[in-house]
C-alpha cells in the first residue's frame, strides 16, 4: 500500500524524502500516516488525540476541546523518533503503529 500523491503532503527530514497525510480517526483522535517517498516501504502509522474535528460540530462550546493540530515540524521529530524506534521506511515490512502520548511515541504493535 502506498500513501497517494493526491491528499498528501512531502517533508525532508535528514535529506531523506517522505510523504504524510493525517485523517480523522476515532472520536478525539487523528491518524498520521507516513511513508518514504518513492518506494513502497514499511507505513508507519501515529494516532494522536486532538478534537479539531470536532471544532464545527461542537461550535461554539469549544473552550472543552483539544484542538491540537499537527505541524510539520513535529511530524519531522515524529519520523526521527519513529526510525530510533526500528521503523524502517525504505524496507517493506508490517505497518508500524504508535501512539503519541506526551510528545513520545508508544509502539501498539
């Protein structure tokens, strides 16, 4: 499986070319999914608790929400710490998935 060009976003990270997407999940969750760009490698797989999907449904009681949202800049630090944590991008092999739990990722495999 691969992440489509269409709907996905690119990042650098190490000089190293990677796709990304995020999606809505479950209710107060989204899922960042990331693959290397250009081989159909190992999918790495973050859900990540925010409520911003939730923002127009539950307006305007939003002052309860987590409306975290994702930057580019984290998802760079996300893919770092996903590669020390044996995910390995360029390689095929099963989906890897964590969660992210203040700041660290935590393997649900």
């Amino acid at each position: 499986m691969t992440i489509s060009k269409k709907g996905s976003r690119k990042i650098i990270v190490g000089q190293e070319p990677y796709r990304w997407i995020i999606t809505p999940s479950a209710r107060g969750i989204v899922t960042l999914t990331v693959q290397y760009d250009g081989v159909k490698g190992q999918l790495l797989r973050v859900d990540i608790e925010s409520d911003i999907n939730e923002f127009w449904v539950e307006f305007p009681n939003v002052e309860s929400l987590n409306n975290k949202i994702v930057m580019p800049v984290e998802i760079a630090l996300i893919i770092s710490e996903a590669i020390s944590k044996r995910w390995s991008p360029q390689e095929k092999g099963p989906l890897l998935s964590f969660k992210l739990s203040d700041n660290k990722l935590v393997s649900l495999n």
